[in-house]
C-alpha cells in the first residue's frame, strides 16, 4: 500500500452508503459501539467515539438481517486512516484484511443497490 493511499479519506470509487450500528472489537479485545458510514470491495468507513492508529487491527461485527433472520457478520480489518469528524466522532476508514465468501456475497449485494 503506498503512503498516498494513507492520507486518502475514502476507501475507494466505488462504496456505497450503508448505515449500521454495529461493534468495533479492538487488538485488545475491548469492545466499542460503532456506526458503518459506507463500504466497498476493499473496505468500509464508520464512526466511533475513539481514534484508532494507523495500521491497528480490528474486527467490526455488523448485524444484518436475512431473510427474517438477524445474522452477524464479522469483517477482520487494519485501520487506514482515523479523524475527528465533528459531532460524529472520528471518522475511521478500514481496510478488509480477508474477506470470506459469505462476507463477498453480503458486500456484493450491497455494492449492487
């Protein structure tokens, strides 16, 4: 990844919004409350009430419902870039470390919106 991307406040050209109040699992193991703002192939953004450093791993776990049921799906991630976003907190981009097939088919039907 080159240090330009770093700097870079989106993910990628191609994300779509997508709202969800989901769980940020830090490196530590501690949990925090966390709003999706969008999400791509390559990665999502949301908001949280904590900065996260570059290059810091984490887990966001975000309920999604299918069919009538309500599943959780966990996207293991490396944080990019993190910034005080206003009354929002700290805008945080991630990138997708892996991405399982399920976790590819979910973003794909988002992308597909």
């Amino acid at each position: 990844m080159s240090s330009s991307s770093l700097h870079n406040t989106s993910i990628d050209k191609n994300r779509r919004s997508w709202h969800k109040k989901s769980q940020l699992v830090d490196s530590t193991g501690d949990k925090y409350i966390v709003f999706t703002h969008d999400i791509s192939l390559m990665g999502m953004s949301l908001f949280a009430d904590k900065q996260y450093k570059p290059g810091q791993i984490c887990n966001v776990d975000v309920p999604v419902f299918v069919g009538s049921a309500l599943r959780n799906y966990r996207f293991n991630c490396r944080v990019i870039f993190s910034s005080l976003c206003g009354m929002k907190g700290f805008r945080t981009n991630l990138e997708f470390l892996d991405v399982s097939s399920e976790n590819r088919t979910l973003i794909q039907s988002v992308m597909a919106r």
